[in-house]
C-alpha cells in the first residue's frame, strides 16, 4: 500500500468513526459531518444574507468606514451587531466546513472517476474562499485589517505581477482615498458571487443536491451561531494607523492564518506552499486509483422509457432520448464519465422485477457486474439451499455491514453493489421462494457511498417510492438495518431479532402463497 | 421525536463547535513584531535617468526640422544603485534593475528592517544613473524611533530626492 494510500485510509477510519459517534445525537439524516458540503452553502447564505445588511449601513470614507461598523456593534448591538457577528462567525465556519469537506471527499476517495468533475471545480473555490474572507477583514480598516492589508501586498509583491510594489499603497495614511474602499467593497461583493457561481459549477453534475441541511440542523447552527454572537460579539480592534505598527491583535486564525505563516517563515515558502498544495489537489485524480467498474448498460428492448432511472440515478449520469425503435417512446442513455456504477438504476427498473417468466431475465437497465438475472438466480439457488425452522435472506450492501459471516444452513446472504439496486419485488420474491424473513442490510441514513442508496431503498421498501414493495407483503417478515461497516454486530442482531420475532409471534399465518417460477402459470 | 440524551449530546456538540469557532476567531492574540522594536520600511519606485547625449548641429541638419531634439535619448533606463547603512553597518547594498520589456520602466525596491526603537544614525545613498561615479542622492540623519513606529524611506525629486518620514 502506497504512503498516500494509507494516510487516506487512516484519515477516513477517523472520519468514519467520528461520523458513527455523530450518529448516535444527530441520526443519519441530521449528522453534520455526513453533509458538509450542504452545512458550507447553508454557512454562505448566512454570511450573504447578514452581509446584505452590512453594507447598507457601510460609509465607505475612509474615517467613517470605521465608525460605521463600530456603530454597529456598539450602538445597534442587538441587530447590526449581531448581524456583524454572524457574517464574521459563519464566515469562520464556513472555512472549517468546507476544509473538512474536501479532507473527507479526499479520504473517501471522492476525487477520481465520475466525481473527478466535481473535485476539480471544487479546487479553486477554496481561493475564491480566502480571497473574499481575507478581503473583507480589509474593510473593517482597524488595526487588523492594516495587518492583513501590509501582509497580503507585501506576499503578493513577491510575484512578478506588478511593475510597482502593491504595498507602497499602505505606506502612509496619505496614501490612502475613500475610493479605496469603494474598489473593496465591489471585490468583497464580486468575489462572493463567482463563488457562488463556481458552486454552481460544482454540484452540476449531481442530482438531488442537498442545497440546505435539514431544517432541524439549519435551526441549531443558526441558533449556537447567534447566541455566539450575543455572548462573544465580533468587535473591531484599534483603528488602522499606517504610522505604527499594529500590537497585539484579536486574530481570526481560520481565515488570516497566512500572515503569522508568512512572518514565521518566507513569501517564497508560503507561495510554493499555496501552489504545490493547490497543484497537487489537481494531480490527485493522476494517482493510482481503484479500476473503473462496469458501467449500467441500457436495453432497448426492455426499456419502457419510464424515466424511474433518469429520477433516481444520484450523478444525473442517465438522461432520456427519443426511443429509436419505438415511435413515442423514450429510451434511458447513460452517460459513461458521470455513471458510478451503483446499481440504482436496475433497482429502480420496472423491468428488474423476477416474477417475469422468462428464463433469462433481461431488464431495461443493468449492471454487467451483477446483472438482475444472476442476481435472481443467486436468489433461487440461495432459497434453494435453505433448511431448518426459520429460514433468512440477508440482502447487503457490499460497503456496509458485512453479511458473509452470518451465511448459515437457515441464512442466505447475497451480496449487492449498493442496496440501492435491489428492486424490492426481490424481498416479496425471496418470502413467496421459501424464506420466512428478509433482512436489507443498507448504509447508515446520510453514509451511502454512492449518496442516495440508503434513501431509496428506505423509500421504496416503505412503499413511497416507485418502484415500491407491494403492500401484501407483511412488515414483520421484513427487517431494514442501515448499518456502516463498523456495524456488523447490529446485522447480527437485526437477523436474531427478525428469526425471535417470526419464531414466537406466530406469524405464520400471514405468509404469502408460494411463486415457483418454473411452473406453469395455470398450474 | 429525540431522545432527551441526544438532545443534551447535540447541545453540547453544537456548542462545541460554537465555542471552537469563538475561540480562534479571536485568539490567541497574535503580535506581529515584540513591542520594543520599530520597522523602517524601505520603498522606491523611481526611473532611472537616461544617457543622453547631446546631437551634433551636423546631426540635427540631416534630420527633418520637425524632429530636430537637441537631445538623443535612449529608451532605456538606468540601473539604479542604492546603499542603506544603519548604525555604519551597512543593511542593505543593491542594485535596481528597470522595469518592462524595453528596460524603460520605474526602478522598484521594498524591504522591511525591524529595529529596536530609540536612537539609530541612517545613512542611505542612491545613484540613478550608473555611468556617472558616486552617489548624486545622499541622506543621513540620526533618527529616533518610538516602539512600534514605522518609518518610510522613500524618494520624491520634487521633495528634494530622498527622505525620512
């Protein structure tokens, strides 16, 4: 195992490990950490909003531009100084969050393949990040924006990009106009907006994008964030005198932690830092990664253009073309740079279902790997097989807990790429085979590899999403485990617990009437 | 509905990450240089004199009576030389080489030295055109520099060349 291949695996062991403890107060769907990327959009439209208000009350003259926001904080603390602290205190979050975003996208191997796209739009919001936090420090124009201000022109001076040294601008007080801080203020606002823009760009190519968290956790941000704000107000420190130099400094490390990096060592360390940090980020998908799998493969003569696949699909990698050998009809294309291989396509495909008849079944979408036919053969060697008094299927996902060492003489286990590409007429198929209980091993709510496996299923297997088991099968002989694959021992015992209950709740008069396949139909 | 128990783990995880960003946008203070020393920044921005030389009245003859210049200058700049001594010890010796492509642009320096403050002799010499010997801009003064202060050594021709401020 290479150096950058084990350091990616301890670092996801350490997330997954502090996702799962999140898990136990937040729940799947509320973990913080499991949605990131939604927390950081969440985090800026805090900042937009509270910064909307900021600068309609900014003077930019350069002696009011500090008294205005001094107002804020001191006279109007409990709207204007709030809202100051909120832009301040989201702002830091906002680079927390997206910091740990792109660490855990990295350890997760998210960066290669059909994410690459997204990986490599990501990269360059991260300068749009400091450029828009670095620069707004600057308008405050007290003691730490002249720091940052020094700082900043004097690194930037160390490129050949300016024919005079940009730092010759804060050399005196004279040296500055209000004009100054007019051109901030349209950067500060401009900058936001490409990021804005670049994040647009960034989850393009994912569908079903979570652009908020949910509202319990936006609820609770808003609420630590604020009450921040009331019992630790962002305050500005001394005015910006360019006579002096600045003393010791209320510093805000996520956002200016280059300058004190800078002083310690070098602005040509800090440069070959920046770049060959940012250079790498963009090698990354060059490194030895995993082999593509197989992408889902269309059948035209099996696919009814029910568009099921296009809406599920979480990369948006299917879309719908005009079907060519049936006038009227549509036909599902998938596109093979955004295909992640999961499966969930077939799952959602009406066509997937093994009560059909024939003896190889074809579907309208599927997966090479673990086409539905072997599956469903899989499945009937499998019922095949089984003896003793209560007999299980385990279907799991191969990324969450593991099943193998439950397989038994009473329990079947069949393996499936994401629990997402399971068609749940499988679970009324496995009960109408010979099984007496069926147990959906998926991801934990919100840790599906492949983003929406854990959902779908939830959703189809409760009957709220197409397709959906069919309300004659019996809940109790059904058990759904979302479970990571630290879970195995919850597998364990969601399998236990579904054979007590069958065992001693009598249930036996609810089990379906028997399907054998091979028999005739008028049999 | 949440169990009262992730409901404390929740209050205390949010307040964690509350107090976490509370504390380092703030802290620990951050002191740019110790509080008895001074910074004396050193910048020039300034184009270097040219080499001109003065046309012969045979030259000017040959040429169209518009565009007889009793000066011919080339495009390029000078080199400039600079010499910074602080205390006698000299600080800094360099050599300032024109901007642009043509060499016809501003000569530019920026350098920051950290002093301890109170009393220091400056000396600082320029020569804007190389090809003459010496030094044509010469400044040197004995300078007091309270703790934190920033001096500027610049240079302005209409201000009589170098100076302290």
């Amino acid at each position: 195992m290479s150096v950058h291949a084990a350091l990616r695996n301890g670092t996801k062991s350490v997330f997954l490990r502090v996702e799962e403890a999140f898990d136990t107060p937040f729940g799947g769907q509320d973990n913080p950490l499991r949605h990131l990327g939604a927390m950081a959009l969440y985090l800026l439209w805090i900042i937009v909003g509270s910064g909307l208000y900021l600068y309609t009350v900014l003077d930019t003259g350069i002696d009011a531009v500090y008294s205005s926001i001094g107002y804020l904080s001191n006279e109007q603390w409990y709207l204007g100084g709030v809202l100051r602290s909120l832009h301040r205190y989201a702002s830091d979050g906002f680079m927390l969050v997206m910091l740990l975003h792109l660490v855990r996208e990295w350890s997760y191997g998210r960066y290669f393949g059909f994410r690459l796209y997204s990986w490599m739009t990501g990269i360059p919001l991260i300068w749009l990040a400091y450029i828009a936090g670095i620069g707004g420090y600057w308008i405050v124009w007290d003691e730490l924006a002249q720091l940052s201000a020094t700082a900043t022109t004097e690194l930037l001076d160390w490129l050949p990009i300016f024919s005079e040294p940009s730092a010759r601008n804060f050399l005196s007080p004279s040296a500055l106009s209000d004009r100054f801080f007019t051109v901030l203020i349209f950067i500060h606002l401009g900058v936001p907006l490409l990021l804005i823009l670049g994040l647009w760009a960034h989850v393009h190519r994912v569908s079903h994008v979570d652009y908020l968290p949910t509202r319990r956790v936006m609820l609770s941000t808003a609420a630590a964030l604020t009450l921040l704000a009331l019992f630790r107000p962002a305050l500005s420190n001394p005015p910006a005198d360019l006579a002096t130099v600045p003393g010791a400094l209320a510093y805000d490390w996520f956002i200016l932690f280059i300058h004190p990096l800078t002083d310690l060592s070098s602005p040509a360390i800090v440069w070959s830092l920046l770049f060959g940090l940012t250079a790498l980020l963009f090698a990354l998908p060059l490194l030895p990664h995993a082999r593509a799998q197989p992408i889902a493969v269309v059948d035209p003569a099996n696919c009814t253009g029910c568009d099921r696949c296009h809406v599920d699909c979480p990369y948006a990698a299917i879309t719908m073309a005009p079907h060519p050998g049936r006038p009227g009809l549509k036909l599902a294309v998938v596109d093979a740079d955004l295909c992640a291989s999961c499966g969930i396509c077939a799952g959602s495909c009406p066509s997937s279902t093994p009560f059909r008849r024939r003896e190889t079944l074809v579907t309208g979408i599927d997966m090479p790997q673990l086409p539905v036919n072997a599956l469903r053969q899989q499945l009937e060697h499998a019922l095949a097989q089984l003896a003793g008094r209560t007999r299980i299927v385990v279907f799991s996902c191969a990324r969450g807990a593991e099943a193998a060492p439950l397989a038994a003489a009473d329990t079947a286990v069949i393996d499936l790429i994401c629990a997402g590409m399971l068609p749940p007429a499988f679970v009324e198929y496995a009960l109408r085979g010979g099984a007496d209980g069926v147990v959906v091993a998926a991801c934990r709510g919100g840790g599906c590899d492949f983003r929406l496996g854990e959902r779908w299923t939830s959703e189809r297997l409760r009957g709220d999403r197409e397709p959906h088991l069919r309300h004659n099968v019996p809940p109790s002989r059904l058990q759904l485990l979302l479970g990571s694959a630290h879970d195995s021992g919850a597998l364990a015992a969601a399998v236990s617990e579904l054979r007590t209950r069958i065992e001693t709740l009598e249930v036996a008069t609810d089990r379906l009437p028997p399907y054998l396949r091979s028999a005739s139909h008028h049999a | 509905m949440l169990k009262p128990a992730a409901i404390v783990g929740q209050v205390i995880l949010y307040g964690a990450f509350a107090a976490f960003i509370g504390y380092f946008a703030t802290s620990p203070k951050y002191h740019q240089i110790p509080d008895d020393v001074a910074l004396i920044k050193l910048s020039i921005s300034h184009l270097g004199d040219r080499d001109c030389r003065k046309r012969t009245p045979e030259e000017l003859a040959k040429m169209p009576p518009n565009m007889r210049a009793p000066m011919d200058c080339p495009r390029e700049r000078s080199d400039i030389k600079l010499e910074v001594d602080l205390d006698g010890k000299d600080v800094l010796r360099t050599v300032m080489h024109p901007t642009g492509l043509y060499k016809d642009g501003v000569s530019t320096v920026y350098k920051r030295f950290e002093v301890k403050a109170g009393t220091h002799q400056l000396a600082v010499r320029m020569n804007d055109k190389l090809i003459n010997p010496g030094f044509k801009f010469v400044q040197e003064e004995e300078i007091t520099l309270a703790p934190r202060q920033v001096m500027v050594i610049d240079f302005n021709p209409d201000q009589g060349g170098l100076y302290f401020k």
